[in-house]
C-alpha cells in the first residue's frame, strides 16, 4: 500500500521499502501514465517480469524526461542502489570492459529500477550461472517496412509448426511492438555462436516453408520489405529484447504481452497495455510460467545448421 510523502511515496514491495520520488511525473503523455502508474503496474505481474528477468544480466532503458524525452540504455547498474539489488558482471571483448548489470531475484528491484526511471527491461538469454551459455532461444519475426500483421500471425503459425515437429514448446508473446516474439527453454550447454547456428538453421526452415511471407536475408538493404525477417541474430551474445511484460516505451505504453499459441490467429498488439495488462493478468496469471518446464535439445536444429553449410548455404556476417 503507498504511503504519500510528497514528493516522494513508498511502496511495500515483498518485504522491502522501496521510494517512487517525483511519482506524479507523467511519463506516457498521451494516456497520462505517471512513474508511480508505471511502478504499480510491475508490481500487478510481478510474478510474470520476475519470472521473465530472473538470475539475467539486463540491460535498462530508461526514460528520465519520460518516452518523449532521451532515452538511455544503461548497462551498468545505475549508482544509488540499496544493498539488496543484485548484479551480475558481464565482460565486453570489443572493449575490454565489465560492466554489472541487474540481475533481478525479486520484485522489489525491478521497482526500484522503475524509480531510476526504467520504462524497459532488456535482458539476455542466459543466466548469471554461466553467463556465456543461454538458456533460452529466442525467434523474433521481425516485419518489414511494408508488411501487415496478419503476415506476421501467419509466419508464427508455420513457426508453431516446425516447433511442434521438433517437439519444442514455444512461448509467443507480442513484442509490445508490431512483431512476435517466440521464446523456447534450452539446455545451457552451448554458446552463444551455435545457438544462433541453431535459430539460423531454424529461420531458413521456416523460410523454405512460407518464403512468399518470411526471409533469413541478411541486410536489410537486401530484404523484401513486405516479409518477415525471422531474426536469428537476437540469439547473439549480447543482444537483447525486451522481455515479457515489459512496458515499450510507445505513445500508449504497449506491452510485451505473453499469448496462448490460440490467441495468435487473432491478436493485436495494440490491445495489450499498461492500462489493461493488469486485468488480463489477474485473469490468466502468468502464462509462460511454465517455460522452465518445457526444456528443449539443441542437437535436432545443429544437425540441420550442418547439413545446410555442406549444402553451401552461405553463413551470415558474425554480429558486432
């Protein structure tokens, strides 16, 4: 419950105090969400974002001015931090550096993250066990320029299709943008270059599929503006989306909503909000609160990456 302190409120978040400083700074002008509307709003699926961050390093995109002011992507964990907001150091061979980085354990830091003016949470798709081997693949069907939804919902489809094939469970969500985004638990056992190997070989499957609708093309000076790129890169080390339930810094505050794979034919992005995100969650709970469960094998999808590089397919350019 929030104790008003002008300009300061508290909120109880597990057991912890957490402070909302200037709590009635808009920061979505349009609907008129404030900070402390934001901080609330993480705090009605806190299991769900908890379950989505847990134990990752996570990078923060923070909107100090609000969404229409600057936005900062901040890797390091902002200074000021309480004693119980944990880190994970990550290391940058382009740079030679480390950074600590978020990890969240618990609801009350990801409040606290909101109070350092966080709208998004972007972390990666491994954990602070072993930093270096994810645990999670990533499908990100990514619309071009000219391409409409309906493409995109068609795509997830035939994805759905050859994950079922593989026996893979995929856990959709919007993007809280105007793709889709597929997540699938994995055994952290390889690196980040053969998971991407892995979401390559998968993409190109998909492609050969519906290639009317999706592409594996590489530049996007390339690509058919009206596809889908399925995006295998986002399984790169170091690269990040946003993760489910996280707020998108859009003029409605569109949210990376989890889906049922049934919801998928019909759903629109633009229905999933930090106004009505609270009420669909009270509902349905968390529904990728299973993905722990549903762990995948790798080796099916490298088989085909090996197949397909002796069959002269041409291997993209290594991320930066």
């Amino acid at each position: 419950m929030a104790k008003a302190k002008a300009p300061v409120t508290e909120l109880e978040v597990g057991g912890r105090t957490v402070r909302i400083s200037n709590p009635d700074r808009v920061y979505f002008p349009g609907p008129g969400h404030t900070k402390l509307d934001l901080a609330s709003y993480y705090i009605a699926v806190g299991d769900g974002v908890v379950n989505a961050l847990r134990e990752r390093p996570c990078m923060l995109h923070r909107f100090p001015e609000g969404i229409e002011g600057e936005k900062v992507h901040q890797k390091r964990l902002p200074h000021g931090a309480p004693e119980w907001v944990q880190t994970v150091r990550v290391h940058f061979p382009r740079y030679d550096r480390d950074a600590d980085e978020l990890c969240v354990t618990e609801l009350a830091q990801v409040v606290w993250a909101v109070q350092m003016s966080t709208v998004e949470f972007h972390p990666w798709n491994s954990r602070r066990a072993d930093v270096e081997k994810p645990d999670e693949w990533r499908i990100d069907l990514d619309p071009g320029d000219t391409t409409d939804f309906a493409t995109v919902r068609r795509v997830a489809g035939v994805a759905r299709e050859v994950l079922d094939e593989l026996g893979a469970t995929g856990f959709p969500k919007t993007t809280g943008g105007d793709g889709l985004h597929v997540y699938v638990r994995i055994k952290p056992e390889h690196g980040f270059h053969d998971v991407r190997r892995a979401a390559l070989a998968f993409a190109r499957e998909v492609e050969r599929r519906i290639p009317d609708d999706a592409t594996t093309t590489w530049w996007r000076k390339d690509r058919d503006p009206s596809k889908v790129f399925v995006d295998f890169n986002q399984n790169a080390r170091d690269h990040t989306i946003a993760c489910a339930y996280s707020v998108r810094g859009t003029p409605t505050a569109t949210v990376s909503a989890p889906l049922t794979w049934a919801e998928v034919p019909d759903c629109d992005p633009a229905d999933f909000t930090l106004a009505t995100m609270p009420a669909r969650y009270a509902k349905l709970g968390d529904l990728h609160a299973g993905i722990d469960d549903a762990v995948f094998d790798l080796a099916p999808l490298l088989e085909w990456a090996e197949r397909d590089e002796a069959e002269g397919e041409a291997a993209p350019p290594e991320p930066d």
